[in-house]
C-alpha cells in the first residue's frame, strides 16, 4: 500500500480546494509581487518547468494571446518557475521578437522553491528542482477554488483554463451547479433539494436530481 504521507509530497497534493492560498512575495518580470495583494479580483497562479523549453513557450505565446480574455473576466495571471529573473527577461525577449507577443504578466522567481514547494508545485524527485505544470485557480478572498496538475511533456489548453474560470464566476454566488462541458452561455444545473420528500412528491421522474435552473 502506498504510504499516505508520500501521497502528500507529490506534485499538486501540498494544497487541497478551499484552502487558504499561502502568501509570498518574489521579485518578478514585472516587479516585486505580493499574492496577497491580488485580493479582491480573480488570480491564476501557475508553475511551468524552465524557460527556454518548447511545451512551455507555446504556453506562454497562447497565454499572453489570450491575455484579453482573462482581464475582461477580471482575472490574473502569475507565473513561476525556478529559473532566475534575468533568464526569465531574456525568454520574454526571445518570444516578443520570434512570436510578436509580449507577456506583461508576471513571471516569479523562485530560485530556493520556497513558493514552489508551499504549493507542492515540485516534483516528488528532488534530483529535478523544476516545478511540474501546476494551475491554481485562486478566487478574490485569496482561497484556491480548482487546481490542475500536468507532467512536463504535455502543455495546458488556455481555452479550458478560460472555461474553467468562467465556470467557477458562474456558480460562485449559488446553488448551481456547470455540468459537463459547461461553456458560458449554456445552462447550468439547479443544487438538488436533498429531502425525501422531494424524492417521492417527483412522480414518474427518477432524475429529479438532473434539473437545468431557470
Ligand atoms: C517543455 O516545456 O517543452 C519541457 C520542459 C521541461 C521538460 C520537458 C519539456
């Protein structure tokens, strides 16, 4: 059997939805950062393995595209990875002039993994310090609402990243629910009223727990 408290050291497992997302503040591309001072809007906090590398450069060319999309949702986004400020300057350099997309995001610092590990954003290996694709979906009162986790080799869908976002801004007020491939327009589920006498007041319907709102 697996020990339980190694389960915890992996990737993505250091923090659980509806935690407190821990506070820090690191020197980045767009100057000294404090998370804490996100509250009060919508943030995206997410680790990529090194600079220079193929998966995460498509990623940050797909993010800063669609850096629009997340501003007019009244989201961040914030980057990190263990590499140096300076190497994170001259990546951004590379992708403006090769891609003609400039990422005015912030980009972390993470040289001592202090942030990467407090959010479990390293891998279980400590031979590898990079941190593994980890999203954190971080709502305006500073609480982790969803998190992703993706190995190194396969990079994020910024479409989904922008459905998951719209999907937790459409339930947040309640009690509804985003069912399966919920894109923003669609309808969303009703909470079931969990009492028996519902249950059985719903004649001839065994999905009286399936009911779109409205
Ligand atoms: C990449 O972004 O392409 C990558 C980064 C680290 C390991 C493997 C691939």
């Amino acid at each position: 059997m697996t020990d339980p408290s190694a389960r915890r050291d992996a990737p993505c497992a250091g923090l659980r939805i509806g935690d407190a997302a821990p506070d820090f503040s690191a020197r980045s591309t767009a100057g000294e950062v404090r998370l804490s001072d996100y509250r009060g809007r919508w943030l995206i906090l997410f680790s990529h393995p090194a600079d220079f590398t193929p998966v995460c450069t498509t990623e940050f060319v797909a993010l800063a595209g669609s850096a629009d999309e997340f501003e007019k949702r009244g989201c961040a986004l914030m980057a990190l990875s263990v590499d140096s400020l300076f190497s994170h300057f001259a990546w951004l350099r590379l992708i403006r002039d090769r891609y003609d997309v400039e990422v005015r995001f912030p980009i972390l610092e993470d040289p001592t993994l202090v942030i990467g590990r407090a959010y479990g954003m390293v891998a279980p290996n400590d031979n590898d310090s990079a941190t593994v694709r980890t999203t954190f979906f971080i709502d305006p009162g500073g609480i982790i609402r969803a998190m992703t986790c993706y190995p190194a080799n396969v990079g994020r869908s910024t479409p989904e990243m922008l459905r998951t976002l719209d999907a937790l801004q459409a339930v947040d007020d309640g009690p509804v629910l985003a069912p399966a491939n919920w894109t923003r327009g669609d309808a969303l589920l009703a909470q079931p009223d969990a009492s028996l006498d519902t249950v059985y007041a719903a004649k001839g319907q065994t999905d009286w727990f399936l009911k779109e709102t409205g």
